[in-house]
C-alpha cells in the first residue's frame, strides 16, 4: 500500500495525525536501513496510537497523503463485476479502511490498536504470493488473468512470480521487473496501463471514467489484481 496508494508510508501519516511526527520519521528510516527489528518498530508504533479512538484512527486515514484516484478505480472496477485486493506491509487496521472506499479484501500486518503484539507481526513478502494464489483459486482464475501494482522490495517474490505487473513509481529493481511502469501521482493512469496488460479476450482492458474526474478521495499504495473467473469477470488489487 505504502508508495503505491499512499504518497508515503502509513507509519508517518499515523505518527503526523498524533502529533508524533519525528518519532514516525526515526523508526521508518530505521527500518528501511535494517537497524531497528520489527517487533520494535511495531511497539514502536502502537505507543504512537495508544491513546487512538477508531474515530482517532479514521480521521488519519482520512486525512493521509493518497494518490489520486483509488476511489475511482475501486469504483471501476466493482462496476465490472471484478475484485479488488490490496495487499500491505502496513497494519491491518489502517489498510482495513480501505474496504470503505471499495477494496473487497484487505491484507496486512497483524498490528492492531489497544490488543497485544502478536510475535511474526509483519505480513512478508511471500505471504503476497501465497494471499494472491488463494485470491485466484478462489475465483476461478489463472496467473495470466492477474495484474499486481507495487513499488518496492516487499513486491519482488510477487512481481517474479506473475506475468503481468505496473511499477508504480517503482524502485530500480521493480522497474526492471515490472512489465510496465508508471511515475505520478493519479492512481486511475496506473490503472489504465495494467488494463491494458490484458488480453482482450479476458477481460475488458478499457477504462470506463474519466481519468480527468476529480476523485471524492485522494489516495495510496496498493498491490492490484486483475481476471475473469468462469462465471464472471473478477479483478482483485
């Protein structure tokens, strides 16, 4: 989710929203630099949201830097009769929001607010390969049916596996395994460009709004899948 629906990390808008931005700041570059280990990072965070109502919890995801167009591409795709799933690193009560918004399935780090920190929290980057495997047996879909949408090293097991992948401003190593790429920040053009990954004969590759619309929500990173099953056209993110 993080760089692909959100502009950011989830970890910063939440430690923005409580006033406890530089604390967000030190442990998400500590983690991206491997000297801080996940159990901390998550204690780490829920510190941060201690005192967090839901109310608290939904005015952050509300008010959290999100790329362009997720409602709308949400949106599109339930018109089509597809599903969507995103699939995060981040805690699954941040990324559970985004059913709200029209995301049919949410995946994330077991991390939740005012419960104890379970040991193995943090969903891995294999569990994205596994989650996506169960997501196409379940709707009847094959691997070539699928486009996943991702942006770093948490999506490489993912982008090697499938045939069909965006980079959404991605690093250097998702870029050179990306099938396509997309810099910017409106999610619908990112979308766009995975449709057009698919064969016309199964699924309708063509975008159905306007990429022009503005959306009723800004938005975030996210990992998106699309397909056909027997009985009907899924996409899942």
């Amino acid at each position: 989710m993080d760089g692909t629906l959100l502009r950011g990390a989830a970890t910063i808008e939440l430690a923005r929203h409580f006033g406890k931005l530089t604390v967000g700041q030190d442990i998400e570059s500590r983690w991206l630099a491997g000297s801080i280990s996940d159990q901390a990072f998550w204690e780490i965070l829920l510190d941060i949201c201690a005192e967090a109502t839901e109310a608290d919890l939904d005015a952050a995801f509300e008010g959290a830097c999100w790329m362009t167009g997720v409602v709308d591409v949400f949106t599109d795709i339930r018109a089509r009769g597809e599903i969507a799933i995103v699939i995060t690193q981040s805690p699954a009560f941040f990324a559970r929001r985004l059913q709200r918004w029209g995301a049919h399935e949410t995946y994330g780090s077991d991390v939740e607010v005012g419960r104890p920190l379970p040991d193995g929290a943090t969903l891995l980057p294999e569990a994205k390969v596994k989650i996506t495997q169960d997501a196409l047996t379940r709707h009847h879909l094959t691997a070539q049916a699928c486009v996943a949408y991702g942006d770093s090293s948490s999506d490489l097991d993912l982008f090697t596996w499938l045939p069909h992948a965006v980079g959404v401003n991605p690093s250097p190593a998702i870029a050179q395994l990306a099938s396509a790429s997309y810099v910017g920040t409106d999610l619908r053009e990112a979308y766009s460009i995975g449709r057009r990954l698919l064969s016309p004969t199964c699924v309708d590759t063509t975008w159905r709004g306007s990429l022009s619309r503005p959306s009723p929500h800004p938005a975030e990173s996210f990992m998106v899948a699309c397909g056909e099953p027997e009985e009907g056209r899924v996409a899942d993110e």
